[in-house]
C-alpha cells in the first residue's frame, strides 16, 4: 500500500506570453509575412498564454546568449551544447519542486528517504541527475536510485507505480519522485508542422511526490488502481529522437484523433480492475498535451469544462511541460479539495510516444 503524502512544483524564472515567443520564433525561423500571421494563428489556439524557459532568449530581440546573433541563428546549437544547458539547470530546478513538496510538510527527515526516482526525457548525463540529487539533498549514500529517461509526457505515471510496487514490497520505504523536463533547450528552426507544433506548446518545469508506506496527517492520494495501452494506430503520430541539434519532437496534428478513439475504451478497463464505473469519479487531473487533447477527451467521456478545469488552468499557465504537467494538473485539483472530499476518486491520463495512454485512479484520504 502506498501513499503520496506531498506533492511540489516549480518552474524556471523566466515567464514569457505566447505573443513574445511567436515574434522570437518568427525571426528564428525566418518567416515571412503570411507565415507569420499563420504562426500567431496557432500560437493563439493553443490556450496557452504563458510558458516558463530556463533560456531566457525567447523573451529577447537581440543580444542572445544561448542562440547565435546572426540572423540564421547559425551556428545553431549542437546537442552537446544543449544537453551541457540541460545539466547546469535540471538539478536546482528540481531541488526547487523538491523543496516545495517538503515545505508542505511539518516534518521531513530526508535521512529517511529510502529510494528517489529520477524522470526525464529532455537531458542526460553520468554520474546523473540521481546522484547530484542525493548529494545535493544530503541524502543517505545508500540510497536507491532509479532513472526513468525518454518515456515523453506519460513517465509521471511510470515514477508513481514504481514508487508503488517499492512501498508494496518494503514498509519502511519512503520515495522521492521527481520530474524535471527543459522541454525548451531543444527549440528547432526548421519550418514543419511537426516543429511548428511543438514550438508552440512546450515549456519547462518540475514536479516531486513523497510517496510513503503511511499515510501523513491532512491530505493523502492513494493509489488506487493503473492501466496503461497501446495506440498502435497512432506509433508514426509522436515520436521523440535524438539529432545534431538537440532532441527532435514528431508531433503530428494527427494526436488528438488517436487519443479519441482509444481514450474510452482505456477507461473502461481502468474501472473493470476493479469494479467502478464512471459514476464512481468525481474529480479529473488530465495531462494537457493541448487544447484540441482535452477537448476530444470531453467529448468521449462525456466531460464538461468545469471539470476539466485544473487541466486548462496549466495549460493556460505554464503551457506542456512533458513529464511534471499531469503532476501540476494533480496539484491544481489538490487546492480545492475538501474534507468533505473523503474517500472521493480521482482520474487521471496521461499520452506520449507510442502512442502510449497511461491512466489511474486515486482515492483522496484525509488523516
């Protein structure tokens, strides 16, 4: 049995609208006129108004310092250089939503933390993140690491049910759980839809849980149940490579249609495990992967905004962080609960390369 007994988030200090990081890309991908207008056309449908970058050049018209100031932007920045970026500034940005998931405790010996996992998609590097993390935080030499790394938007999920089968196998066992992602060090200028795509929708930003074999007195989740399956349909749909110039996302317009059609057979089998029906949810924590995801999502399990609405507040916000959005989502759905929300579900999703639907449910507990 486990329990996430908090759970913090952070993002970079850099905060730029939608609209100054359209005219950035619009003179990084050397538009004209007509590709401009469509650019702010896609940037406004995105419901996204702000987005959160460790580089702070996206809210510049000159004098970069990560990018080149050449008008091609060229020399463009290699993945060594990307990925040396990734490593100056993924550790205090988790150390940032680490210290806010502690923070909401009265108590916390973090000689006590048995086991951390580490979730990334957007940067690598060894000795790694783990290990900066545990000397970092004064951790126990010993303790247990795990790095779950290129899994995209869904490995939240993945961090959690680890977390579970540790404190399922272990009573004394307390997890830490972060998710870090600089989705924003891997800009591409090449004008395709696929980078358009993603252009317009990814950020940065990082989430922690403490997972414990115990309940904490006030809030806890418990882990009720998860689902994961396949959109087989949808392989070719998202993709996420390693190139010459930094990480490339395969992002096709295509997404929504396949997470649509799988989405409610996904939550069926979610219920069956363990005899609910829809009926027995009352509240949502989506993954926001963008605005036309959450709408098909409304459709299909027959959703209105309202609850919906921790999703488009991130979303609107903070923009696709990978990883650590569905755990922000999860956090926004947290600020509204209630006693009266005893024993009550929540249900949560999350997609990527695969195309991969996660899923759970988590009972709200009071102690």
């Amino acid at each position: 049995m486990s329990f996430i007994t908090s759970l913090g988030t952070a993002h970079p200090q850099n905060k730029f609208s939608q609209d100054a990081i359209a005219e950035f890309m619009i003179r990084a991908m050397q538009m004209n006129n007509d590709e401009a207008r469509r650019l702010h056309t896609l940037f406004r449908k995105t419901g996204i108004a702000t987005r959160y970058s460790v580089i702070a050049d996206y809210g510049k018209e000159n004098d970069y310092d990560f990018y080149s100031n050449n008008n091609d932007f060229e020399p463009f920045p290699s993945t060594a250089k990307r990925l040396q970026l990734y490593r100056e500034h993924a550790l205090s940005l988790s150390l940032k939503s680490i210290n806010n998931c502690f923070d909401k405790l009265k108590v916390i010996d973090k000689k006590s933390i048995t086991h951390l996992v580490v979730v990334s998609c957007t940067g690598m590097y060894a000795p790694g993140l783990d290990i900066d993390l545990v000397r970092a935080l004064e951790l126990p030499s010993s303790t247990r690491r795990l790095c779950i790394n290129f899994m995209g938007c869904y490995a939240a999920f993945n961090g959690l049910k680890q977390a579970d089968i540790i404190c399922s196998a272990d009573p004394k066992a307390k997890v830490l759980v972060v998710c870090t992602e600089l989705c924003t060090i891997h800009f591409q200028k090449q004008n395709t839809e696929d980078n358009l795509l993603a252009n317009a929708l990814f950020a940065d930003g990082s989430a922690a849980l403490l997972v414990e074999t115990f309940p904490r007195k006030g809030l806890n989740l418990k882990p009720v149940s998860f689902y994961c399956d396949l959109a087989s349909d949808g392989e070719q749909d998202m993709a996420w490579t390693i190139g010459d110039f930094g990480f490339e996302m395969r992002l096709s317009s295509y997404v929504p249609e396949v997470i649509q059609r799988g989405i409610k057979s996904l939550t069926q089998s979610l219920l069956d495990q363990i005899s609910y029906s829809f009926q027995d949810i009352s509240y949502y924590a989506i993954h926001p992967g963008g605005k036309k995801i959450l709408e098909v999502i409304e459709q299909e399990l027959h959703l209105n905004k309202e609850q919906n609405k921790p999703a488009y507040e991130v979303l609107r916000n903070y923009g696709n962080m990978s990883s650590p959005t569905v755990l922000f989502v999860l956090n926004e759905v947290c600020k509204n609960l209630e006693l009266s929300d005893e024993r009550k579900k929540i249900l949560s999703f999350a997609f990527g390369p695969g195309l991969t639907l996660e899923s759970m449910i988590l009972e709200i507990q009071h102690h």
